[in-house]
C-alpha cells in the first residue's frame, strides 16, 4: 500500500464524528499507523490525558506498556515500527468504576481498512478484554489471566493485561509474566521490527 493511501485514510480518520453525539469531550480520532508498521497494538480507548495531548499511550500505562515491550519512545512512536490502534479511537467518557468501554461503531468502520493497510507478516499485541474479545472470539470463556498465561498460543496475536495501574497488583499475584511471558514478547517483538 501506498504512503498515499495512508494519508488519506489518516484525513479520514481525523475528520469522524460517526459517534459525536455519544462523546462527552467530543471526537479527537487517536491512531498511529504505516503501511511499514511491524508491531500492531490494539488497545481500548484513549483516556482523558491521552484526548488532551493527541498522542498515543500518552499516560502511566504507555509507560508501562513500553516497558513490558522493551521499546523506547523513539521506536513506539515511529509509525513505520509500530502501529497503535485501539478499539475506540476516542476517549469514551466515564462509567462506574473508571472509563466506558469504546465505541462499538469505531472498530467495524475502520479497522479492516487501517489492517488492510499494514503489512501482512506482523505481531499483533492486543491490550485488554475489548481487543481480545473482537479478535480472539473464541477464547471468551478463558479468563484475562488464563489467555494471558497462555499468550503465545495464538498467533499472530498474543493477549495482554492492560497494564493500567491496577496491572501492577496481577503482575504481582502472577510472577510468571514477567518471568516468562516478557522475555518472549520482547523476543517476538524485536524479531518483528528486525524482518
């Protein structure tokens, strides 16, 4: 595909008020892709912070996030390494307990068209129930925890927690991901951005 191709799907992107009325900060489409893009990260939806700043994983979760990954910011924010596509592209408002799921417009009008786009030899990282449940349907009767634990299992997409600051306290009760989930993602991901 061409880069072409990319800028106007972007122009598109950056001009959807498909779910305006539903949005209480109104629309602000947050994505970042290439047609180069090795790594795509599907996530849930931007926060506050994020819709603020217009800038992906901008918060204490991309942090975490990139660590897990072992990536620089250079790197996850070079749309030519990763792409970051969430569910929802636009930060969702808030529901009992923390932010409201996203959009169930977004993803059906625009994700087969940004894949469509990337390369078809690439890593999927799908951050999060939301993600997991769109594009692993028939993992829906494991927990977050056993598909996590069983995360290279499904390629070429490999489940993860989000790693909101809840994450911390499961990363704790389940030491095995960073023993031996981690060091094969970041293996996986490395081998990504090197083909």
């Amino acid at each position: 595909m061409s880069e072409q191709a990319s800028e106007d799907l972007h122009a598109e992107i950056a001009a959807c008020t498909i779910c305006a009325e539903h949005l209480p900060l109104g629309p602000r489409p947050v994505v970042q892709f290439s047609p180069k893009s090795r790594v795509l990260i599907i996530g849930q939806a931007p926060g506050t912070k994020v819709h603020a700043s217009g800038v992906p994983w901008d918060d204490d979760s991309g942090d975490r996030l990139r660590d897990w990954l072992g990536l620089d910011k250079a790197r996850f924010y070079d749309p030519d390494c990763v792409a970051l596509v969430p569910m929802g592209f636009c930060y969702p408002g808030k529901a009992s307990g923390g932010d409201a799921p996203p959009r169930k417009e977004c993803a059906p009008q625009w994700h087969d068209r940004v894949l469509d786009l990337l390369p078809n030899e690439r890593l999927t990282l799908l951050v999060g129930a939301h993600a997991q449940a769109h594009y692993l349907p028939q993992t829906r009767r494991l927990t977050m925890t056993e598909r996590v634990r069983r995360a290279f299992e499904f390629a070429p997409f490999v489940p993860l927690p989000h790693p909101a600051w809840r994450s911390r306290l499961w990363v704790a009760k389940h030491p095995w991901f960073e023993t031996e989930v981690l060091p094969g993602l970041r293996r996986q991901v490395g081998d990504a951005l090197q083909s």
